[in-house]
C-alpha cells in the first residue's frame, strides 16, 4: 500500500454549503448526470463494475468527481483506493431516493443521519457499512470493501483518510 502521508493536505474546504447546493442541484434530475463509466469501468474488477453501474447515475458521476480530485492530487493512489473512490457510495443503492429524499439527505449532516434509523435517512447515515457489505457479496477486493466501510470514519487508515477528504471536498 502506498505511503500518503507525505502528500500536500490538498484543498481545503471552504464554504461548505456552496459545494453542498451544487451538487443538490445537480442530483435533482437523474437525466442530467454525466458520469464517466467508460473510464470508471477499467478501474474495476468485472464483479465491482456491475456494481457500480447499479449505482444512480448522479451518484456514478460524484464518484467519478471525486476519483478524478483525489487522483490529481495523488496520482500514485493503489488500485484499491481508485476503486473503493468510485464505489464508495454503492451502498446508497439498496434504496432508491425520491427527488424530496435526496434534498433532505442532502443537506442533512451525516452525523445526525447515523442517528436517525429511517428510510432514505438510515441509508444516508449507513451507505458506508451497506455499500462494503454489498461489495463483499458480490466477490469484490476486500480492501475496496475495507476503503468503502471506513470512507466516512477514517480513524488511522491513511488511503480511507484520503477518500474521506476529497469525498467531502465534493
């Protein structure tokens, strides 16, 4: 596993509710997602592919976004980081938001959606642990599913630290 400690912290946050607006108003309408699956597609295996591509497609292309950053930044990333940044919201999948559920979990901070065990709430606070359970019963690398588990709560795990910042820089 590659060393990332010495990488540059990166961008920083700044203005967190203008990122957050964004990306609520791109994800209104599925139809106006543009993920790039071509690409995204030769950074998994066969099994983590028909994964990903059961994603939504607005989640496909914040996945690709953040793929995209967190690889500028750290061109050098593993195989398992690429992967688990692309997959790493897979697990929202096993419950398809409606347009007024993916406002609320939106702009509802995951903190608080962890305690809150409801609908596409639940999901929101659990997608971390659901989406590695996914991924482990479809035969997927097991430090992707470790990367995915821990993308929300790093603790000292360097490449999931990595994952987290760009994620929530997205």
């Amino acid at each position: 596993m590659p060393d990332h400690s010495s990488l540059s912290p990166g961008p920083q946050k700044s203005g967190h509710l203008p990122g957050k607006l964004r990306r609520l108003s791109r994800s209104i309408h599925a139809s106006q997602a543009r993920p790039e699956d071509g690409w995204a597609l030769t950074q998994l295996t066969p099994a983590e592919a028909r994964l990903y591509l059961g994603m939504d497609a607005r989640d496909r292309e914040h996945a690709c976004r953040v793929t995209r950053a967190l690889l500028a930044a750290s061109p050098q990333a593993s195989p398992a980081l690429k992967a688990a940044a692309l997959l790493h919201d897979c697990g929202k999948s096993v419950r398809p938001y409606r347009v007024h559920e993916r406002v609320l979990v939106g702009l509802v901070p995951g903190r608080l959606a962890r305690l809150l065990p409801f609908g596409a709430l639940y999901v929101r606070g659990a997608h971390p642990l659901l989406g590695a359970e996914l991924l482990r019963h479809v035969g997927g690398r097991v430090r992707v599913a470790e990367l995915i588990e821990r993308h929300h709560r790093p603790g000292g795990d360097a490449e999931a630290a990595l994952l987290h910042r760009f994620d929530e820089l997205e």
